[in-house]
C-alpha cells in the first residue's frame, strides 16, 4: 500500500502544478482574445465615425458647390470656384477596404461608387478649368460643363448623404457582430 500512497502523491505533485499551468494558459488566452476582441470592435466603431465624418464632409463639400459654381463661365472668378470645386481624394479610404469589412457589401460598394464620381468630378473640374476663353464670346463651352459639373455635385451630395445614413445603422450592427465572437 506504501507504494500506492508515493506513486499517487508523486502523480499528485506531477499533475498539479501542470493543471494549475493549463489553467493558466487558458485563463490568458480567453483574455487575450477579449482584449483582442474589443480592441477589433473599438477599432471599427472609431472607422465608422471616421467614414460618417468624412462622408458628411463630402455632402457639405459638394452641396455648397453646387450652390457657389458660378452661373456661367464669365464670372470674374470662374477659375477660382472651379479649382475650390476639385475635392481631391477620399482620405478614409487610404486605410483600406479591407479595414470597412463590418460595412454590408452595398454600402461598400456604394463607397466605392462615391469615390469614383468624385475622382470624374475632379477630372471633368480641373478640365474646364483649362478650355480657353474666347474673348468677346457671349456663349462659352464651358457653360455646358458647368450645368454637368452642378449636376455632378448634386448627385454625390446626395450619395454621401445615402451612405452616410446606411454607415450609422450599420455602426450598432457592427458591435452587435463583435460581441458574438
């Protein structure tokens, strides 16, 4: 019985300490996948606020120049308003698509659309900032471009704000998924 009682105790003292040791390995792995997990969620949610900022910036961008392109291309200051029309690249999307994965694939993909108009939209502004004025003409070229660069503006003025409502009821969905992981 003696050697019942050491081969047990040694069992003990063998597989105590490697079941304290798998408990802890378990313990720091449930919470490094937490951290790893709010971490993820605090990341998407501040994406979304950026992507919602961004995006209301491009509505107010382009509501007010729609609002502030001149009437026609013989204002004094034509070139002036069509070079303050150029918006330039989307920012937010520097990071990634990657990153806007917790956007459904139509919200993304309308992310993308927006950014293609503006980019044609900058093309098509910085275009008729070079035709040339043809001096003593009361009907210029540009006058025609001007009208499809007001209407331009309108429509990413508006896709901006479409997206920028599907972005804000996505944000809660996107910590709702985080938090089933």
């Amino acid at each position: 019985m003696d050697g019942g009682r050491i081969f047990s105790s040694t069992l003990l003292e063998i597989i105590g300490p490697l079941f304290g040791v798998i408990i802890g390995a378990l313990l720091a792995w449930f919470a490094a996948r937490h951290q790893r997990i709010e971490t993820s969620r605090v990341e998407m949610l501040d994406l979304a606020t950026i992507l919602l900022g961004e995006l209301n910036r491009i509505e107010r961008h382009f509501t007010f120049v729609k609002n502030e392109l001149p009437p026609n291309s013989n204002c004094v200051n034509f070139r002036l308003y069509t070079r303050l029309a150029v918006y330039g690249p989307v920012r937010v999307l520097e990071v990634g698509l990657l990153r806007f994965g917790f956007l459904s694939a139509y919200s993304l993909e309308r992310v993308m659309e927006l950014n293609f108009l503006i980019r044609n939209f900058d093309v098509v502004a910085r275009y008729l900032d070079d035709i040339p004025v043809r001096p003593g003409s009361v009907f210029s070229e540009r006058d025609p471009i001007l009208d499809d660069l007001r209407n331009r503006s309108l429509d990413i003025s508006l896709l901006a704000a479409a997206i920028s409502e599907e972005v804000a009821s996505q944000k809660p969905v996107a910590s709702a998924r985080l938090n089933e992981a």
